[in-house]
C-alpha cells in the first residue's frame, strides 16, 4: 500500500479492508477515507468472498478480442526479423 508504484484505487481499497478489519462501521470507515459507506460495504464483501484477489479489477463486459496471440506474436516476429523499405530500423 504504501509503494510509490501501487495503484492508488488498490491503496484505497487496502486501506477500507485495514479500518474494516479494526472493528468501525462502513459509515465511519467512509468519512474516515473519504468515500461512500455503499463503496465500504461492496469491498468488504468481494474481500470476504474473494480474499486479496477480490481486490483488484473484476474482469468487464465488453467486445470480444479481435486479434489474436497468435497474430500478435507474428507482428513482434515480422518486426524483429525484417526492416521497412528505405530503413533502418522500425
């Protein structure tokens, strides 16, 4: 939690799981980190449900993935192996 690196929406989260964790109500635990106690109560819960993992971001809904590992992987590969016309380098 305290890293320069760690996302700060997963700082805050750790730090609703650590007031929870002393005992306060959603309520004071939201005044105290300037958030909702809706948001206390939805953390608290998937942390319950899920441990450290329920944490981080649930996967979304959404479009499925157009282009493939293997497609990616002939890019990367193309790049690596050849130079445009006219180039150095890409």
């Amino acid at each position: 939690m305290r890293r320069r690196s760690t996302p700060q929406a997963w700082a805050l989260r750790c730090r609703i799981i650590l007031a929870c964790a002393t005992g306060a109500s959603n309520k004071d635990v939201a005044a105290q980190l300037g958030s909702t106690p809706h948001a206390m109560g939805r953390w608290r819960a998937r942390f319950v449900e899920h441990r450290i993992a329920g944490l981080g971001d649930m996967p979304r809904s959404g479009e499925p993935r157009t282009v493939t590992d293997e497609q990616v992987a002939a890019v990367v590969k193309r790049t690596l192996d050849s130079t445009p016309k006219n180039a150095t380098h890409w």
